[in-house]
C-alpha cells in the first residue's frame, strides 16, 4: 500500500507535466508552405531546392578542387562552423569500440519526446543526397511520393495526396528509372513520376561491387536504424576524412575515417599499438569535398545580383560547409530511416497522459473498491 | 476450493440455456472465484499477461496480412508495414516491443512464483503448465525474430538451427526438418512463419489449462498459508481483483508505451535493420535481451567432461536450464511455501535473481572481453623460438623496452615476432560461469537442502491472522464485504 501511494503521487506529479508538455507540443509542427525561403523572386510556387543541380552528380573527385574552401584532409575541428566541441582525436581513448560521436551544436532537434524533424535542414540535406550520396547509394525503401508526406521533407497541406505535390513531381522527373518500355518491352529510362521508387545506381549488387573497387555501397533507406549511433554516426563520418596520424598506413583505394566503427591495429606500423588511432579505414572517398560548387544557387547572370552569386550557400542561404552539409543529410536519412517518427511521438504524448489518468482513476476505484478490506 | 456455484439464471432464456450450455455460470463463476484478501501487486502479472497474449495475437495477425514470407521481400514488406501501412508503425511497434513486454511480464511471475513457492503441492501441475507456455513462448518469440529478416535474425536463426544440430543421433536431422532444407532459405522463413502463426494459439491453450488447474486449489498468496475459512480469508476475484489487476495493466501499458512512442528500437539490434546477407556474418550474434541468460549459460561451457564436448555440454546445460524448471516441486523440499519465513532461502533467492540478471549481461557481451582490468594495458612481444612450437610471451610496460627485446631477438625469430596489446581482467566468461554454477546450485543443493537444514519462522495461522496482524486490529472480527462468496 505505501509503494502504490507513492506510486500514485509520482504519477500525479508526472501526468500534470506530460499534460502541460502535451500542451506545448500542439503547435503546429508540419508547415503549410514548404518552409525554404528562395531569396528569388518566385512566384507563390511551392520552392524547389533541387533547381541548381544541373545533372546527375559525377563520383566525388579526391582531391579538393581550387574553389573548395575547406581541404579534404582537415581535421573536422577547423572545419565546424557549427563549433562542435573539439573531440578527443588522440590515441590513448579510442581503442576500438569506444566510440565517441559528434554532436552537433545544440543537439539534434529530433531527439527527445517532442522533437520534430528539422524541416529546413531535411530539404537541404536531400539536396546532399541527390547531389553527392545518390550516385553510389540507392534508397530502395523509399518513393519519390514519400518526400511529401505529412512530416516529410517536402509536405505542403496544399496537396494531402503526395502525388499532387508539384515540388514531388519535379524531384521525381529529375531522376531517371528503368521502366518496361510498353510499346517494344524493352527496359527504357524515363522520367520518374512520385509513385516510382528512388532508382538504385546499380542493377545490382556485383555492379555495386565492380564499380567500387570490391565494395557494395549500402543502402541508405534505413542507415540510421542499422548504425549504432544513428544519425549522430552519420553526421561525425563525414566529417571524420581526417588526416591519417603519421604511421597509420593507408592502403590505396581505402581511406583513413576517425569515426567508422572499424580497426586500425594491422596498418598501424611501428608504433605502440595502444595508442592506435581511432576508427578505421573505408573504400568510400571523402565525399562531401567540392559541394559547395553544386549547392550554390544558379547564378543566371543579374538574376539575384551579382554578389550573392559567388557565395558558397543552399537555396536558404545557409553556408555549405562540411559540417553543414554532414548535418543535414543526417537529419534527412533520419527521417528517411523511420519516416512516422513524428506522428509516432504525437501519439506518444497524448496516450501517456491518457493512461496516467486511467489509471489514477482506476486507483482510486480500487481504494474505494478495497475500503472496507484489511489486506 | 471452489465452492458450489451461486450463480442463479434470472431470465427464461438465462434458465434455459444454463441447462443445455452453462456458459454464463462458467463466467459468474469464474468472477466470483473466492481469491485470497492478501494477495500484493507481484500477483498482477498474471492478468498483465493474459493481456500481453491478447495484445500480441490481435497485433500479429493484423501484421500477417501485410508480411510476405519470402527471402527477397520480407524485410521490404516489414519496412514498408512502417511506411505505407495506415498506422502499421504502430501495430509493428506493438508486437515487436510487446515481445519484451511479455518476456519482461512473464520473469516477474516467474520470479514471484519461485519465491512464495506456488509451484509446491498442490500446485505442480499449474507450474508445470507454465513452463510449458514458457518454453512455447521462447519457441514463438524466437521464429518470430527471424521473420524481418534482418542480419541479427537470420544469424541468430543459423546459430540456433545449429545447435539443434548437435543433439547426438536424432539433432542432425530435426535441424534439417526445421530448416526444411540443409541451409536456411525459403523453406525455412515460410515454416518459421507458418509455426509463428500457430504457436500462439497453442499458448493461448495451454493458459486455459494453466487457468483452469488454477482454479482447482485456488491462488497461493503472499504467506503461503493454505486459505482455511473461504469467508474470512478470501474476497470474490470481482470487483476486488478484476480492479486491482486492472490498475496494475494500466501501469505496465504506460512503461509498455513509453518504448512503443518513444523507444521502439531501444530493445533491439541496429543490426537487425541491415537486409539479411548470408555471406556476412555480424561481429557478435546476440539474441534479444530475454534469451541473453541462456545464451550466456551455452557459452560458458567451454570444457569437454569425459567423452561429451563443449559445445554437445553447452547445449544441455541451455536447455537444461528451462528444463531444471519442470523439477522444481520436486527439489524443493521444504514445506513452507513462501520464502517470507525461509531467512536462508530469501538470501539464496534475492542472490539467484541477481545471478539471473548477471547472466544477461554476460549474455550480451563478449566473452573473452572483460568485466573489470586489473590495471593498464601492456604490452607482449609473441615469438616462437626455433625448435619449439609454443609461442613465447615476454611482457612489458613500455613500447621502447618491446622493441629493443624484439631487436635483440634471431633475425629469424623476428621476423616472425609481433607486439601486441596484452591485457589482464577478469573476463566475462569467468563471471558467466560462476553465476551459471550458481543458477545451478540453487536448483539442484540449495533448494534441496535447505528443506533439511534451516529452520522456518513461524508463519501465521491463516491469511485472515496474517491481515490482522499487519493493521495491528485488536478485535478478530474484521469486516469481511464477501459472506456470498461460498457457501
């Protein structure tokens, strides 16, 4: 009896507060235009972030090229412009399996019981994935639809069938997928329509391989769920190309990562293999090296004038740095890996409360039930 | 202990029916059901899992009309139930996590079994009926892990269908049975599937079986003394047990929530959300968290006894840990039910749940890892001498003292040395073992035993004494709201 009162007054504590912080997280969280400021003068067209990406982006190129303002080889603390606090890179705590991940300034914004997606960040970090990430990994678990679904990336109440979504449509014509060519049954690449899926880069899985030097390049659909970490993970990978200590030796077509959940103890040579360095080595090159060339906006000669043309920036006006760019394609495969995130959490917080004050006033039948009972 | 019914039909049809079906004086009975006044919240778990089953069998066939069982599309089809299926996230979030909700249910009243001694006479038959459900209920959980056909299930399935395998004589060819072919495929996602389906209803069986032995002898309680005056000690189960349990399911489904909301893979393995590729084995094949105690008991068998090797002893000694449990009535042999007046024995239970949960940690990591180091790393030169085939380990503190040893080593020998990490802990596998022998200790000594050697407090006289006694009421005549319980 004493623990059920205790019981009963912690539940009572807790109810009124879930209750208030239900309250709070009534606010709207979807937003009814898509929330991608152009600074163009557009019409009340519904933005699309994908604009400045010509073509089907080509495979990162190693090296950085002159307009590049960061070098792939910088250690990922001078290059967070978010300013992350510096990790510890060193040797002595990092022995395999310790991991360490970044975490962006201020955390992530979809953690906690009433974090929603990022909604800015989601579209900016599609725009990574199609530019940069889309060439060698497939989202095989995703339609073109999906990304206006409610609490996706490109939602609009405009257009409760994602179908409609003109902004879905344009991303979706912008790939091209094999289909049955109805008049001759041979395969034929089209424009995609919103019900296709993501098109995969290879056919398959020895395609993968062969194109990547013995190397399958996961999907992407779920890597949030399927990496310890999730997308803190992410978001410290790719920023983790860092310079290899002096004595790691980096075998050709591998690449030093202080962040992947690897070993470095076979290629670290002559030295004192407790003080390995961290993480371990992948045949995926640096990919966010050059993207700010790709992410700017177009720069159609007096369109926007002239200065802002040069300036290395998403359609938001956002800087593409590595460590922006690593945030946001985050937040995108986080919402990708598990899009219901936000309806699931909604619920979460009205059904707690529910069942905290059922079973309060199921308590107190009970003690009614129970008052004439020595027990 | 029942006594004769008091259900008394009202209507013509009522009547009428009560002589051909009485299925309503089943009911009225069963709510009327004289259950002692004195039974705590440890006593709830039954009713929370009869809900944890209805829960999982609505929520499951509900997933069945969504799941493709076919090695190309189940993990798809799983994905896309989270997806496009109209609220499947939630159904899915349900039965994955009311897995653990139930194993989590089912432990709790297992434990409270084993400490207010329900399973002792008259009582071995409702026990024994458990663990059968129990052992169901591990069968089903485990053909239902590997139907998402992720890494973790499909390895975790492999390392499973391959212990089965080393039964001797009658192993190899149920493991072929079970995976309908000789490597896990098609055939066996299909039949794990179809069994899925099936052994739940068994279950659901077995509980009235489980319910109805129950009713026979009525509930233990709390003092393990026998109920003596139905009207003094008992209370009808409505309205008295039917709100108690209510409150106590209502409790558990917000701790089950808060992981459906909010922690829906809390419980799991990131691994498991990797497609399942039979040509990349995991770096470390657990099972989910309420199988890990077993698991550790199968690898801490690392020792042949006599002509029986490791792996053969391991596996009987993980099944011969669920099957120990069919023997319990039998081994304890102490006539006091509950370990309220057994002072040894609540020791030796409180450091057996200990050891129960232990066993999970040890199950979840690597057994050659270790618990605790005794101090820093150091280092180890390996080298193998010529003429000798042991390899040579020389330790040192310092990385400068291990290279100017190896330097001083034959060019021949060095060639072949390598310096290593060299640690000293206690590994995880030490403690598995001690906490496995203690798992069995106290089935197969301590309990028989202790029915020997220690000497019981005195217990109260009856449940109505007992009540009495704790609100400190002088008078012997407490009112009892249930005279119509039995007559």
């Amino acid at each position: 009896m004493r623990f059920a009162k205790l019981a009963l007054s912690g539940f009572a504590v807790l109810a009124i507060g879930a209750i208030g912080a239900a309250a709070i997280a009534q606010q709207p969280v979807t937003p009814v235009t898509p929330p991608v400021e152009q600074p163009a003068p557009t019409t009340a067209a519904p933005v699309d972030p994908n604009a400045p990406v010509t073509a089907p982006a080509a495979t990162p190129a190693p090296e950085a090229p002159v307009a590049a303002p960061v070098p792939a080889v910088t250690p990922p603390q001078t290059t967070a412009a978010g300013g992350h606090g510096g990790e510890e890179h060193g040797g002595e705590h990092a022995a395999a399996g310790d991991h360490h991940e970044l975490t962006p300034a201020g955390g992530w914004k979809h953690d906690g019981f009433f974090g929603t997606f990022d909604v800015n960040a989601m579209q900016r970090g599609f725009k990574v994935y199609k530019a940069v990430c889309s060439s060698c990994h497939g989202m095989k678990l995703l339609s073109f639809r999906n990304l206006g679904d409610v609490g996706a990336p490109f939602y609009d109440a405009r257009y409760p069938n994602p179908n409609d979504n003109p902004v879905v449509k344009k991303i979706a014509s912008e790939f091209s997928v094999p289909k049955v060519d109805p008049d001759s049954g041979g395969m034929v690449s089209v424009p995609g329509i919103p019900a296709d899926r993501f098109p995969s880069p290879y056919p398959n899985a020895i395609a993968a391989s062969v194109a990547n030097g013995g190397a399958v390049p996961p999907d992407l659909s779920v890597i949030v769920k399927a990496r310890n970490g999730g997308a803190g993970y992410i978001y410290s990978l790719l920023q983790g190309f860092v310079t290899p200590p002096a004595g790691l030796n980096v075998n050709p077509g591998q690449h030093y990562n202080a962040y992947f959940h690897g070993d470095t103890a076979s290629q670290w040579v002559g030295k004192d293999p407790r003080s390995k360095p961290p993480g371990g080595f992948l045949a995926m090159a640096p990919p966010l090296v050059n993207l700010d060339i790709r992410l700017r906006r177009d720069c159609v000669e007096g369109a926007q004038g002239g200065a802002a043309c040069n300036q290395d920036t998403f359609d938001d006006g956002k800087t593409t740095t590595i460590e922006q760019q690593a945030h946001d394609v985050a937040v995108f495969l986080a919402w990708a890996s598990d899009p219901r995130t936000e309806a699931r959490k909604q619920l979460g917080v009205a059904v707690i409360p529910f069942l905290l004050l059922l079973s309060i006033l199921v308590f107190l039948s009970y003690r009614r039930i129970w008052r004439n009972v020595e027990h | 202990m029942s006594g004769p019914s008091t259900y008394e039909p009202k209507t013509g049809f009522t009547k009428w029916l009560d002589q051909r079906l009485p299925i309503v004086r089943f009911g009225a009975d069963l709510m009327e059901f004289p259950t002692p006044k004195n039974l705590n919240y440890w006593y709830t778990f039954g009713g929370i899992l009869a809900v944890c089953l209805v829960v999982q069998i609505v929520s499951g066939i509900v997933l069945a009309m969504h799941y493709v069982a076919s090695t190309q599309d189940a993990f798809a089809s799983v994905e896309r139930i989270m997806r496009d299926v109209d609220y499947g996230w939630l159904i899915r979030n349900i039965h994955a996590n009311g897995a653990s909700m139930f194993f989590l249910a089912v432990y709790v009243h297992m434990f409270r079994g084993l400490y207010y001694g329900s399973y002792k006479a008259p009582r071995e038959v409702i026990w024994i009926l458990g663990v059968v459900i129990y052992l169901l209920m591990i069968g089903t959980a485990f053909m239902g892990y590997v139907l998402p056909w992720g890494q973790m299930s499909f390895h975790g399935s492999a390392v499973i269908t391959n212990l089965i395998g080393a039964i001797p004589l009658v192993g190899p060819v149920i493991k072929t049975y079970l995976m309908g072919g000789p490597a896990i495929g098609d055939p066996t996602l299909n039949r794990f599937f179809s069994l899925h389906y099936l052994l739940p209803f068994v279950i659901a069986g077995i509980v009235a079986l489980h319910i109805w032995a129950l009713h026979v002898p009525g509930n233990n309680n709390p003092t393990g003394v026998s109920v003596k005056d139905v009207k003094k000690d008992t209370l009808p189960f409505h309205p008295y047990y039917t709100v108690k349990d209510g409150f106590a399911i209502l409790v558990f489904f917000i701790l089950f929530a808060f992981f459906v909301f909010f922690a829906p893979n809390a419980l799991g393995h990131a691994e498991n959300a990797i497609e399942a590729n039979p040509l990349q084995t995991p770096a470390h094949i657990v099972p989910e968290w309420y199988l890990l105690p077993f698991y550790a008991i199968l690898r801490a068998v690392t020792f042949d006894i006599g002509p029986i090797e490791a792996k053969l002893l391991g596996v009987i000694a993980m099944f011969g840990s669920v099957g120990i449990l069919f023997v319990v009535p039998w081994l304890d042999t102490s006539k006091v039910r509950s370990m309220r007046y057994r002072p040894i024995a609540k020791q030796l239970f409180v450091l057996f749940v200990v050891a129960c949960i232990g066993l999970g940690f040890c199950g979840a990591n690597d057994p050659d890892k270790f618990v605790f180091k005794y101090g820093p790393d150091k280092l180890a030169l390996i080298y193998t001498e010529g003429g000798t085939t042991e390899p040579k380990r020389e330790i040192f503190d310092q990385y400068a003292d291990a290279i100017s040893a190896q330097g001083r080593l034959a060019d021949s020998v060095k060639a072949k040395s390598a310096i290593e990490i060299h640690s000293d802990g206690f590994k995880w596998l030490w403690l598995s073992q001690i906490l496995g022998a203690y798992y069995f200790l106290y089935f197969l000594v301590f309990l028989p035993m202790l029915g020997i050697i220690e000497k019981p407090k005195a217990r109260p006289p009856s449940i109505a004494e007992s009540v009495r006694k704790k609100h400190g009421s002088p008078a012997a005549s407490a009112v009892n709201p249930a005279p119509q319980a039995a007559e």
